[in-house]
C-alpha cells in the first residue's frame, strides 16, 4: 500500500468480503478498509453485488426452502458448478457463514437423519437470511462516503415474502429503455475510452468481450442508449474511469484491475482475504 495515499475506492469484490463472508474475513475486510484515512463505494459496486453474490445468496435460501433439507441443498449446488460455478461457490460460502449462526444449535428433538437433516436446513436458512438482511442494511455503512449515485438504479434490495416464505432477490438492472445516468459523462472521455479498449484488445475472455462492447458504444455510437446490460458489461473498466486519481482502487482481484487502471494511471491496492 502506497504510503503517498490515504484514500480507497471500494470494488465489488471487497463489498462482498465485507458484507457476506464469515464473521472473521467480513471484521477482517472492514479493518483494511479503516487503514485508509478516507475510503470511498461507488454505487456501482452496490449494483454488482446485488445482480451477482446478494442475487446467489438468495437463491441459496430459497433451495434450503425448497427442498427442507441441507443435504439436498448441496447436491443441488454441487450439480449447478457445471453451469454456474459463480454461483456455486458463493452457495457454498454463505453456507460457510450462515452455520455460525447456529454453532451449538440444540438438535435433540430429532430422532432420525431426516429429521436432523430438515433441523439443519431450516437453522441455516434463518442465518442466511438474517445474513443477507444484515449485508443489505449495511451495503452504504463501510466507507467515510457512497459516491457516484445512479438516477436510472433502483438499488431496492431483497426482501422476505410472507405469503411464500422465500424471499425475493434484490431489484438491482436499471429499468429498460433508459439511457445509464453516468454514460453522458463517459461519452466525453474519448481517450480514456480508448486506453481502456486498447488494454482489451484481442481479448476473447468473456467478460472482455462484453467490455469491449460497452466500451465501443460509449465511443464510437454516442447516440446509442447505453442500456442496463451495456452498463453491466464496464465491469472492471467502470471503476478505473471512475477511482478518484488521488485514491487507489481497494480489490481482492488486482490481476484484473492493474492493466485497466493502470492505462489511465490509477492505483490498485490489493486486498488478500486469506
């Protein structure tokens, strides 16, 4: 960590750390986050975690409803890491979270594996849901500021359904049809577009791919809406056109970061979670 700053701007990836981890990397992540004298979220990153990590977490509950049963549960998350091993692994960490909510749980009422097993179930799904109630309440509480609002993000967040008993996931796309509040901005910034853009260049990783898109759009067809999913695509390009030149980027993930601040000469500073 550069001893020249003392500001952060705050990426998705350490939200989550912060927010839906295990109490030991959520205190541990909160801590690096006070090293820096001012530590700034980008609304952005709220929007991310709700579409991705929240989203996952969510539907981790709603299989624990479903199928009254922990063991049930992970086979359904085992058999969805062929398809969606973002998915899966953060099913596997809120899980990891939410059992320390009922470390020492009395379970002596059941008489068979079953009836362990649905206990287990219905235990950790009140800890994970008070997890993510807690994460959502939290989101805007880590940093000395939120910044970079978005008019076009609803940022309303999960919610408990007391006639189904699942919860819903968070309203986090941008309603369609409706140009993104910070591209009037981006589409300004030609050259720092096209630093980002050469960076990529030949790139067929898939997020890439859709960065590139992003990026184009906001270059070369101005008129274009740049819409919720184009939006999505920045990804990490968003917080390199956006990290305050005087802060440096705080990210468990510097290996993706690097090239991209580092074209229009931003700091990454990388946070190690274990």
């Amino acid at each position: 960590m550069s001893l020249m700053i003392n500001s952060c701007y705050l990426d998705t990836t350490i939200l989550i750390e912060a927010l839906l981890k295990t109490s030991r990397r959520r205190r541990k992540a909160r801590s690096a986050i006070k090293e820096f004298k001012h530590s700034a979220l980008p609304v952005y990153a709220i929007k991310e975690m709700g579409l991705g990590a929240l989203d996952n977490a969510v539907w981790t509950y709603n299989r624990l409803i479903e199928n009254r049963s922990l063991t049930k549960t992970y086979e359904v998350i085992t058999k969805s890491i062929y398809y969606r091993s973002y998915r899966a692994g953060t099913a596997i960490e809120v899980l990891q979270a939410a059992s320390e909510g009922i470390t020492g749980a009395d379970l002596s009422d059941a008489r068979t594996f079953a009836q362990t097993d649905r206990m287990q179930a219905d235990m950790h799904a009140l800890a994970l849901r008070r997890l993510i109630q807690n994460a959502w309440r939290d989101r805007r509480k880590l940093t000395s500021e939120v910044v970079d609002e978005l008019t076009c993000f609803p940022d309303s967040g999960p919610y408990f359904d007391e006639e189904l008993k699942i919860m819903r996931p968070a309203t986090a796309n941008c309603p369609p049809r409706v140009d993104c509040g910070y591209a009037k901005d981006l589409r300004m910034r030609p050259q720092d577009l096209q630093s980002l853009l050469h960076v990529i260049e030949g790139s067929d990783a898939r997020e890439d791919v859709r960065r590139r898109k992003a990026l184009h759009t906001l270059k070369n067809t101005p008129k274009r809406e740049f819409d919720n999913k184009l939006c999505r695509g920045l990804g990490d390009a968003y917080f390199a056109l956006n990290c305050p030149s005087n802060s440096t980027i705080l990210t468990t993930n510097a290996k993706d970061h690097e090239p991209l601040a580092g074209a229009l000469g931003k700091a990454v500073t990388e946070y190690k979670p274990t």
